[in-house]
C-alpha cells in the first residue's frame, strides 16, 4: 500500500497538529527552488564548477554499475537537476528522478531534454506515489536525505522497498557524524546563524540509519565509514555477516522477538484470567455497582452542597 493511500495516518491528537511555524513541507520545498534560482550548481555540488558539474556524477554511475540488470528502471530520490541521472541514461533502459523542488525539476528537464529516456518528476516530498509497487530495480539517494527529517528518510525507505523488485537493490549515502571530517560540517552547522535559521541537515551514525533500514524491510550487504549503504529486498530484513554492530542488530532483532513472544503469552494468559468465570462475576457485579448502572440508586438525596 502507497503510503498516500490512506488517512488513517492523520493525527489524532489537537497538540500533534500544533507544528513549528515554518517548518512545514511547502516552506521546506520553497527553500530548495529558492536554492535553485540562486544557484543550483552550488546548492547541489559546493564542490563543483560548472563545468565539474557535467562529470562528476560519473563517479556516482560507476559505483552503481556493479548493481544495474539489463534493461534497467532506475529512480533517483532528491534528483536534483539530474547530475547523477544523465550519466545512469546509457546504461538503463529507464532513468526516473523525482525531487520535492518544481525548480529543480523544471531546470534538470530543460538540461536533460536530449535524453529520452530521462524522467524528472515533481514529487510531494515524502512518498513514491507516482511509482507503482514492484516498479524499479535499482533506487539511489545522494546528498539528499541528509537534507530531510529523519521521519521523511524513513517513509522514502519504507516507499523504497515497496517500489523494488524482489532483489532490487538501494544504495546511498549519508554523512556519519562520528568522523572527524563529517563531524567539522557538523560543527559548522552549530554556529548561531544556523540556530537562529535553521539549515536543514542531518547526521547519523551507521547503526541509526542501518536501524532504520533494516526497520523498513530492507537486508543490508554494504555499511561503509563514510556510511554509503548497499541495501536489497529480500524475503528476510537483516544485516549481512562481517558488517559493523552486526552483534547489535541480531542483539536488538533478538530481543524484539523475544518481547514479541512475552507480550503475546502475558496476553493469553490476562485473556485466560478475564474469562475465569469468578472475575466475569466480579466484573458483571463492578458493573452493576458503577455509577450511572441501572441498579445503583445514586448519591443519598439532600447530602451535596448549595
Ligand atoms: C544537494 S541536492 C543533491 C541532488 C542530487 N542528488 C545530486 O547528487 O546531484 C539535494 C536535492 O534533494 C532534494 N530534496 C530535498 N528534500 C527532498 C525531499 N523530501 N524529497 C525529495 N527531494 C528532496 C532537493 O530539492 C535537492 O534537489
């Protein structure tokens, strides 16, 4: 099931819809076709010239070429202007990208246009409903989901496996804040400026987001140290042997299944005590007694105050 299928995902409670002022996801998708207008080469890559910017995302092709089946579908989330997905168009059969900045996209369409087998599409920023299930083969994410909140990384992980064909494979990247390198950007971003206006950019270390993809559905092969992520769907959620904390998962899967099974006999057991026919007569005489039951008389007249 798409994630947009239903409304049961609503808030139920008037605090929950309390929100921060300008957090929302429209001023959020604003600051990333403001970025664009500005200057979407560097917003992207601030590392890149422009003329950098037409090649450096063959690195990026080249590592997921090992993954890539023939007559690839491939889907990139947070596209950009497509400096990674003009370099996927000769080596797939169909080359999808979807971004939450209608700029973005507008601008990647315009420089991709020779490519016919490139699609941009505007995405509402946290699902895959434009895609279907059992759509894609290969899905890739870079410098992107460092950019949303965690809950979004998460819902795009979960749409992910939906997407997926059985076996297909999602490789990508978010900077781990327990490197020295990553952890001086991390600094960076400490300063008061960016307190006082939040830059929307996010740390992890290797266990958190391996968590959360494994709590998506998906088996990890890959977790490297500067945490590029090689996930498959598999029948089985998991970990492969030899990555880091491999112990910690299977201690933490462990334990679920365990609390799992405890909660479900505690639950047989409370169900085996209510139907004991002494507490079903205590409950039915409680219920008679309670206030308001046909059979309680109410408070003695002439005893409440006034
Ligand atoms: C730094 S750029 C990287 C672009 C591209 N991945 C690349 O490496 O060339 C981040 C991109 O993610 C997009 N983005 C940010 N949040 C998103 C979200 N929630 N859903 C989809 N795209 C998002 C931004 O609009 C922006 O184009």
């Amino acid at each position: 099931m798409k994630l947009s299928d239903s409304d049961r995902w609503l808030p139920e409670a008037a605090l929950d819809r309390l929100g921060l002022e300008g957090e929302d996801l429209a001023s959020y998708q604003h600051f990333w076709d403001r970025a664009a207008q500005l200057d979407a080469v560097r917003a992207i890559s601030d590392q890149d010239s422009d003329e950098s910017f037409e090649t450096s995302g063959i690195v990026d092709a080249e590592g997921l070429a090992p993954f890539l089946p023939p007559d690839c579908r491939f889907l990139e989330i947070g596209c950009g202007i497509g400096r990674v997905l003009q370099h996927m168009a000769p080596r797939c059969r169909e080359v999808h990208g979807v971004d939450i900045s209608a700029e973005m996209v507008k601008r990647g369409q315009e420089r991709l246009a020779h490519l016919p087998n490139v699609h941009l599409h505007h995405g509402n920023g946290y699902d895959l409903a434009l895609f279907d299930d059992v759509s894609v083969d290969v899905c890739y994410c870079a410098f992107a989901f460092q950019h949303m909140p965690r809950t979004t990384v998460f819902n795009y992980l979960v749409e992910i496996h939906r997407v997926l064909r059985p076996g297909g494979v999602l490789r990508f990247q978010v900077p781990n804040i327990l490197r020295d390198d990553q952890f001086t950007a991390f600094q960076y971003f400490s300063r008061p400026w960016f307190v006082l206006h939040p830059y929307p950019m996010n740390f992890y270390t290797q266990f958190e987001i391996v968590s959360l993809a494994i709590k998506a559905g998906f088996w990890v092969e890959e977790a490297s140290g500067d945490i590029v992520v090689v996930a498959r769907k598999q029948e089985q959620a998991g970990v492969a042997a030899g990555l880091p904390h491999q112990d910690h998962y299977r201690e933490l899967q462990d334990r679920n299944a365990a609390l799992t099974r405890e909660v479900a006999t505690l639950t047989q057991a409370l169900d085996r005590f209510r139907g004991h026919p002494l507490i079903r007569a205590a409950r039915a005489a409680r219920d008679l007694l309670r206030p308001g039951s046909r059979s309680d008389p109410g408070p003695p007249q002439g005893t409440g105050e006034g």
